[in-house]
C-alpha cells in the first residue's frame, strides 16, 4: 500500500477518470484517486456515456465542479496545487472565466497571494 506522504506523478489514468486533486496537479495523494476513477468508470457503465468528458485538465475540472454545484469547493491544498502547477503558470484568475464557475474563481482569488488576478 503506498504511503501517504510519498510524492507521487499527477499524470495518471484517463484524463477522464482523474480526480481533482490529480487535475490541477497535487502529487500528495493516496488511493482515494483510484476509488474515484473507478466510480467514474462504474458511471460510465451504467450511464454508457463518460461521466465527465473533458477536452483538457481544466475542463474536466470544470465539469466536475458543475455537477457537484456550488456547495462543492475544491480544498484549500487543490487550489494551492493549481495556483502553484508549473503547467498553468501564466495563466491568471482573470483570465480563467472561460474555464471556471463564479465559485472556483472566487476560492482562486482569495487563495492567490502568488498570481495576479
């Protein structure tokens, strides 16, 4: 079983079945992620269409955060995970509307102390 406090890659599975600490790049995570891939994956069966077919990472963090509404946020660590990813720098919480709610956008700007808005 792995540890818990191991650094492990964000770059597993089907973009599809990714859960959203692994979309905006948390390497700290246990086998939560794989309870949540096969969740999706047990969606997709039973729906026969993917659960959250997302064109990008952020996509489909998009769609996961729309069916789970706005009492879902993501945690204070996945924001500092995305705000502190090396593969979204450049990109800034204003320039994020077209792929955010109202509701991450506003758990970005109050997190962000790194990034400008």
């Amino acid at each position: 079983m792995p540890e818990a406090s191991a650094v492990y890659t964000d770059y597993v599975s089907t973009r599809w079945y990714r859960s959203p600490e692994l979309l905006v790049g948390d390497a700290n995570y246990s086998t939560e992620v794989d309870i949540w891939a096969v969740g999706c994956i047990f969606a997709e069966m039973f729906n026969a269409a993917p659960l959250f077919p997302g064109e990008s990472d952020l996509h489909t963090l998009e769609l996961i955060l729309e069916m789970f509404g706005e009492e879902q946020k993501l945690t204070e660590k996945q924001v500092n995970a995305f705000l502190t990813n090396p593969i979204y720098d450049g990109l800034t919480v204003s320039n994020l509307d077209s792929f955010f709610s109202s509701n991450f956008l506003s758990q970005a700007k109050a997190s962000s102390g790194s990034r400008s808005t």
